[in-house]
C-alpha cells in the first residue's frame, strides 16, 4: 500500500500538470478529462484499501462521482431530453468546481503518501 501511495501521488501530479499544459495550450475542456480520468481511477482504487479516508477524500467522492455517472447517463440516453437536461445541469456545475476539486485530491495524495511512511 506504501508502494501503491507513492506512484498515486507522483502519477496524479504528472497528470495534473499534463491537464494544466493541455488547458492552457489546447482549450480548458482537456483539463477535465486528462486530470479526471486517473484520479477517478485512483478514487475506485482507494476506496477499496484499508484505511482511514480524510475528509477531503469524502468530498471529492461525493462530488465528483455523480459527475462521471451524469456523462455517462448523458451519452446513453442523448435523444431523451428530459434526462439529459438534469444531467447536463449536474455537468455544467461540475465546470466550476471540479478543477478545485482536482487540486484538492492531489493534496490530499500527498497527506495519504505521509500517513504510509
């Protein structure tokens, strides 16, 4: 688990420099998916080990999980608007404040690499 902290937290930095660069080279719309797939892939990872989750952990899961679940509800059902508008409002919120959230989470990898040593 010590192992597996370690290459989270210089993976999700690596990551979210790269979404940065992107962003500011190629339009704000890449941050979110270059920066969000690994670290939704890191939250599945995590919520599964032993331990105890800070309460940074938990928010990001409670608000960042329901964005994932809305674009995939959003790309099944794209000719039925009266689900897709709902779960589109959720997307469009979810511009604000994800990137906030993202940097968040790589803080909190580094507080989750320091309770491993």
């Amino acid at each position: 688990m010590k192992t597996f902290a370690k290459y989270d937290f210089y993976i999700q930095l690596f990551f979210f420099g790269a979404a940065v660069l992107a962003a500011l080279s190629m339009g704000i719309l890449y941050f979110y998916f270059i920066a969000g797939i690994p670290q939704l892939i890191s939250f599945v990872i995590r919520v599964f080990q032993k331990g105890k989750k800070s309460i940074r952990y938990i928010i990001y899961g409670i608000f960042i999980v329901p964005v994932w679940i809305s674009l995939l509800i959003v790309y099944i059902f794209k000719n039925n608007h009266d689900i897709t508008n709902f779960f589109g409002s959720i997307l469009i919120l979810s511009l604000f404040y994800s990137p906030i959230l993202a940097l968040f989470y790589v803080f909190d990898d580094t507080e989750y690499l320091n309770s491993k040593k």
